[in-house]
C-alpha cells in the first residue's frame, strides 16, 4: 500500500512515523512518503497520487480546505467541519473524510469523558477548534465558549456552531478577567492554540482562569511536544485531570488507516505500543 501525508510546510510532520508505527502493528507492507505541497500545487500533487498508484494521503495545511473540487465525494462529517484530513483513492478517483474530530472524541473517551451536556472551553479559533467546536454541538454539548486573540475568528466559529448545531456557542477575549469568568463552572477545556509548544516562545501569561474551572473537570492540550505543557502541569498541580494531544494524533491516523485498508483496527489494543514508538521516534 502506498500512501503520503502533503502540506506546505511538511518537514515536521509525524505522520509517517505515526502511520509507520500502526501499519508495521498491522503487519502490512506499506510506504508512506512525506512530500511537500505547495499552495496552489494540489492538481499537479493529485496526478501524481495517481501515476504513483496512491491508495490515499493525508493533509495538512494549507490543503483541508482547497481538496473539496476535486473529490468525487465527500463523508458527512467532513462536509460538515467543511475541512478534509484523509484522501482514499478508488479507481481514479478521490474520496475525502475528516478523521480529527472522531480522533479527539476517542481521546476523550479513553480520558472516560464525552462532550455530552458539557459546558466546554475552548481556547483558539483556528481550523482545528472550528473541527472540534462543531463536533461538540454535533454530540451534544451543553455550550460552547471559543476564546480567542482575535475576536472575529471566534465570533464566526460561534456563528456556524449556532446554525450546524443549534447548541449555545459564545465567543469571547482571552484577556485575564475574562477567562476566570468564562472557566467558572467549565468542564471541558481544550488548548487549540500553539501556546506552550515546543520551539514557540509565546505562552499564557497567567493560569488563575483554571482556578475557575469545575472540580471534576478535564484539561486537555492538543500539544504533544513538550509531552505536558506548562497549561497541563498548572491544571494537574490543582487537581484536574489531563490528557495531550498525543491520542488525537494517533486516533485520527487509525481512522485514516481503516479508511485506506477497509479493516477495522483494534485501536485500543496497540494505542499505547503506538505511542511508545511515536514518543521514541
Ligand atoms: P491554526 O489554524 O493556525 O490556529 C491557531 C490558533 O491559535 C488561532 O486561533 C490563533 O489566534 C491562536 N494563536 C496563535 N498564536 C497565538 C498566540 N501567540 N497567542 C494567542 N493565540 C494564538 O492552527 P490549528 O491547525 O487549528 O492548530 C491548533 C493547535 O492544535 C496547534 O498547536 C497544533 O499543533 C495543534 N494540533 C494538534 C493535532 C493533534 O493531532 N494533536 C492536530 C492538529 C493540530 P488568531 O486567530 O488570533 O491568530
């Protein structure tokens, strides 16, 4: 089976390391390259995908987006978040799904949380907090606060979470007082911004807003390097519980898998063997 991961800049990705460590547990023989896709080179990338007999790829930015004219089709939950992360190939043609947001949710699940009735926090307004605010309306959510620098970006995620969803979405600044308010009796909150990331001198300024967030509730960065943020270790040094992003990573990779095999995968069951080989490699 040959597959890749494209996007622009690609050099950094762990894709082939993180489908390597799931298909070698497969014991299938594969080849998944990492090849740069430059805005604008996507039809140029799609002929290739097809002289090289691709069976699918993955993709990154800034692609998730511009892929929807030339897909024969699109899964629902893609068509939903309006972004697609994983390209099967079938006859000549091109099939897209989204598998990020089920991959968070089984990252929550393995946490033993859902976003059902939840009031949710999320910090960030980028492509992968519109993917994960429309889940959470999707699944049940009880509302949706998305804080974010800059206020537009959050004001029109809330906007579709509202018409997509009917559940309550709010958007809000990121400024201190705002945040302790908008925590008070929070459940879920989820980082999707790149603060606390290795390589990126930016982080929060302040962490008083996790004093506000209910006790039994959970903290969770989409960050997996460093392996807990500085986010993380305030929320777990007050007592909540904590998860990386490291499951999101994984699950959404075995999600593609299945969809490029047409097998089921026993997730649970070589996710932490996985994991070993993401962390080491
Ligand atoms: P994105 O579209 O570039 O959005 C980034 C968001 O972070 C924007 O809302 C941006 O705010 C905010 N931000 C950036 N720098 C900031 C700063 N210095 N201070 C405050 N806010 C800042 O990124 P994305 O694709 O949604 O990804 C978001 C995060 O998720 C990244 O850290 C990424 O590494 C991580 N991620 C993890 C996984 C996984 O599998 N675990 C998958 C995808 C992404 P503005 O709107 O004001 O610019």
């Amino acid at each position: 089976m040959k597959l890749a991961v494209i996007g622009d800049p690609i050099k950094h990705s762990l894709s082939p390391v993180v489908h390597g460590a799931i298909l070698e547990q497969l014991k299938l023989t594969h080849e998944y390259q990492k090849i740069q896709v430059k805005k604008g080179e996507l039809e140029r990338f799609l002929r290739f995908a097809l002289e090289e007999n691709l069976s699918g790829f993955n993709l990154t930015m800034p692609h998730k987006i511009d892929i929807f004219p030339y897909l024969e089709d699109i899964d629902e939950e893609a068509r939903r978040f309006g972004a697609v992360n994983t390209v099967r190939v079938s006859n000549g043609k091109f099939y897209g799904y989204n598998t990020d947001a089920d991959g968070y949710a089984l990252a929550l699940k393995q946490a033993g949380r859902s976003f059902a009735g939840k009031r949710i926090i999320l910090l960030g307004a980028g492509g992968v907090a519109r993917t994960l605010a429309l889940k959470a309306g999707f699944s049940g959510a009880d509302q949706i606060w998305i804080l974010n620098r800059t206020a537009s970006a959050a004001e029109e995620i809330c906007q579709d979470v509202i018409r997509e969803t009917g559940v309550k979405a709010v958007a809000a600044d990121m400024d201190r007082e705002t945040m302790r308010q908008v925590c008070c009796g929070g459940e879920l909150l989820i980082n999707a911004t790149p603060l606390g990331m290795e390589g990126v001198t930016a982080n929060f300024s302040d962490f008083s807003f996790l004093d506000s967030l209910s006790q039994d509730s959970v903290v969770s960065d989409l960050i997996y390097h460093p392996e807990k943020t500085l986010l993380l270790k305030q929320a777990e040094d007050r007592g909540l519980s904590v998860f990386n992003g490291l499951g999101m990573l994984v699950f959404q990779a075995m999600l593609a898998d299945e969809i490029y095999t047409g097998k089921a995968i026993d997730k649970e069951g070589i996710f932490s063997k996985v994991c070993d080989i993401v962390k080491n490699g």
